[in-house]
C-alpha cells in the first residue's frame, strides 16, 4: 500500500505532465487547423514548396536529400518519443504503471484498442494487398490531443478518467513503437545496426557506473539517432532507447529529485514538445488540399478504414475490453466515473492524430495514399474527439473539486 506522502509526490508529477499536454494539445489542434486552412487557401503552393524543401545533406540513400518534412518527422519527432519513453520509464518504475495491479487494465485495454481497429481497417483495406500496410494506423491514441480535449470539461471529468486516459495512452505509445519497430523497418544495415547496439550499450554502462550528467548521455544518444538512421529502423526508435538507459532515483515520498537525470532531462523537454515539437509537427503533417475530396473518395477502402478504425475500433476494443475485465472481477472501474464516462473517453482514445499520422507516413509514401491517409486520420479523429467530448460533457454529473458529484 503506497503512503499517502508518496501518492501526493506521484499525483503531483501527474498533474504537471496532465497540465502540460492539455495545453500542448490545444496549441496542436489549432496548428492543425492552421494547417488545413493554408493547404486550401491561395498560400498552398507556399505552404508545401516549404514542408518540401531541400535544406541539407544526404545522411542517408534511403532517405535522399533532407527535406524539410524529413528533419521534423525523423529528427524532432526523435525527440518526442525520447520524452515518450521518458514519460513510460518513469510510470513502470515509479509512477502509475508501478505494480501489475495498477498496470492490469490499461494494458487489457491499450492491447483490445489496438487489435480491434487493426481488425476493422483490415476489414475495409485488406483486400487490396496495396493497402494492408496501413493496419497500424487506427492502432494509436493521440495523447495530447485527447487530454487537451479531456481539459476542457473541467471538473465534468474526475481525475481517475484522466488517469486512466493517461495510463491507457502511455501502454499505447509502447506498443506504437514496437509496431514501428517490427513492422517498418526497411532492409537493414547490420553494420549501422551493430553500431547503434553498441552505442546502446555503452549509455547503459554509464547508466550502472552511476554517471549522472545529462551530456554523456546526449552525445552518445545523438550518435545512436544517427546510426539508427542508417540502419533502416526508423530513427525515432534511438528516442525511446535512450530514454530507457538514462539514470533515474526513486522518489517514493518526495518531489522530483534534482540529482535524477531523467526528472531533469524530463521537465527539460516537457514543453519545447508540447508547445512546439508537437504542433509543428502538426502544421507539417495536417495540410491536406480538399480540392478533390468527394464522397466517393472519402469512403474509399483506405480513408474509410482508417477513420472508422479510430472511431468504431477504439471504443469497442477499449470499452468492451474494461466492462468485461470489470464484469469478470479482473479489475475496477475508475474511481467516481460511471460506465457513460467510460464510454466518453473510450471514444476520446479514437483520436489518433500525432502517432495515426507518423505510422501513415511510415506506410506509405505516394502522395495520392498519404493525402488519404490525412483525410481518414482527421475524420475518424474529429469524429471521436467531438463525439467523446458531447458524451462527457452532457451526460456525466459535474465534479467538485473534492471529487464528489453535485
């Protein structure tokens, strides 16, 4: 049983990390729909002439000449998931994710919201063999996104939803990047591939022989994003590795500690990523033209699967998963939340946004199914987003602050 000193130090290092992506979130939303506006407005040409342009070497043939677009989806996005994988560390180790009883539902419902979508778009896509590639993409849960959603019921939401929204997300981030790991991957170098292992290594050596400055770290884990680039894994996978070799200390009754690498390193990144890594990858990767968009295109196999996935898959699988685990004694409900808020963040999981939008890119690379991909990722997302939140915001009782109905 945790001590009541050492819940406040993890709830308060909870609401931090809640306050920062409910605002990162919000600053997402609107960079997307900037990015909309402009792709469809008499700035377009400008607008991708920019994502699209050289700005510097060759690091590697499979890539070509760095665009644009390729530094933000390949160099800044690695160092989002660094801070994804920061963010999964602390929460096994010490935070929510702690003991299997905490971990119990969020994996059973962070594994049922994947399969369940993947099946759904392999139901709508999977007969073309063209499209199979793109099971992943209704897999991911936006959690910026969905908690800057979430933020804006206020007290309507009691803290065990966004909790759970949290929980759920962070086991979905993991199994997001094992995906983009195992399922795209490009042939592989072995030799770069070798040299990034030993960089790996070399960062957990330091880890054991207790080196506690932030810079040894930094420098080898630029290197192994390097190597891991020419390794044909794709480069954001150095982020979460590294996050996983930087050192942490416990802090069972106590705030973050200052001599903890990894609390440091933490609330370094915390908000250049959800205030700007984010939303500018949002502004690069939301900018679809509408020109051509007619009903025929927007229930084709590809769009529609995706968006249905995300909108009809997460909530089945999500809260399908949590009513059976709660029915059959495997887990509890969240706190002071009944089954209609349940359902309410179920479908705000639909929202795919950030990693639906990086997997597709990663699937793939013709323009034509990488603008179908954009247009399903928004309307299943939209879908969810909008829907979650008319759900928790008309049907749920509001909270006081002391978390008791009114």
């Amino acid at each position: 049983m945790a001590r009541p000193e050492q819940q406040r130090a993890v709830s308060s290092a909870l609401r931090s990390f809640l306050a920062s992506e409910a605002a990162g979130g919000m600053i997402l939303m609107a960079a997307s729909a900037l990015a909309m506006f402009i792709a469809n407005s008499v700035l377009a040409d400008q607008y991708f002439h920019i994502i699209h342009a050289v700005t510097g070497p060759e690091l590697t043939p499979k890539l070509g000449p760095m665009t644009v677009h390729l530094w933000i989806n390949d160099g800044l996005m690695a160092i989002f998931f660094l801070l994804v994988g920061l963010e999964i560390k602390r929460e096994f180790v010490d935070g929510h994710l702690a003991t299997w009883a905490d971990r119990r539902l969020p994996i059973i419902s962070a594994a049922a919201g994947m399969i369940v979508p993947a099946a759904i778009y392999l139901g709508f896509a999977g007969s073309d063999p063209q499209l199979v590639r793109g099971w992943a993409i209704p897999a991911a849960t936006d959690i910026a996104f969905a908690i800057g959603v979430l933020a804006l019921l206020g007290s309507r939401a009691p803290a065990s939803l966004k909790l759970f929204l949290t929980t759920v997300a962070i086991v979905d981030d993991m199994g997001a990047v094992a995906i983009i790991a195992l399922f795209y991957t490009a042939e592989l170098n072995m030799t770069a591939l070798m040299a990034a292992l030993i960089l790996w290594l070399a960062m957990l050596a330091f880890n054991r022989f207790k080196v506690n400055a932030l810079w040894p770290y930094l420098i080898l884990a630029a290197l192994l994003w390097y190597a891991t680039l020419l390794s044909g894994v794709h480069a954001t996978i150095a982020g979460v590795l590294a996050a996983f070799a930087i050192p942490f200390r416990r802090t069972l009754a106590a705030p973050d500690a200052e001599d903890s690498a990894l609390h440091r390193l933490e609330h370094a990144l915390a908000k250049p990523v959800a205030f700007a890594i984010v939303p500018i990858f949002g502004f690069a990767n939301a900018g679809v033209s509408l020109n051509d968009v007619t009903l025929a295109s927007l229930m084709a196999p590809l769009p529609l699967g995706i968006a249905l996935g995300l909108f009809v898959g997460k909530q089945l699988g999500i809260f399908g998963s949590v009513w059976v685990a709660v029915k059959l004694g495997i887990a509890i409900r969240p706190k002071d939340a009944n089954w209609k808020q349940v359902y309410g963040v179920a479908l705000l999981c639909g929202i795919g946004f950030t990693m639906s939008l990086f997997i597709g890119g990663l699937a793939f690379t013709d323009p034509a199914q990488g603008d179908a991909v954009k247009i399903g990722v928004l309307m299943g997302s939209l879908l969810s987003a909008i829907c979650g939140y008319a759900l928790l915001r008309f049907a749920a009782p509001k909270f006081s602050k002391s978390g008791e109905s009114e």
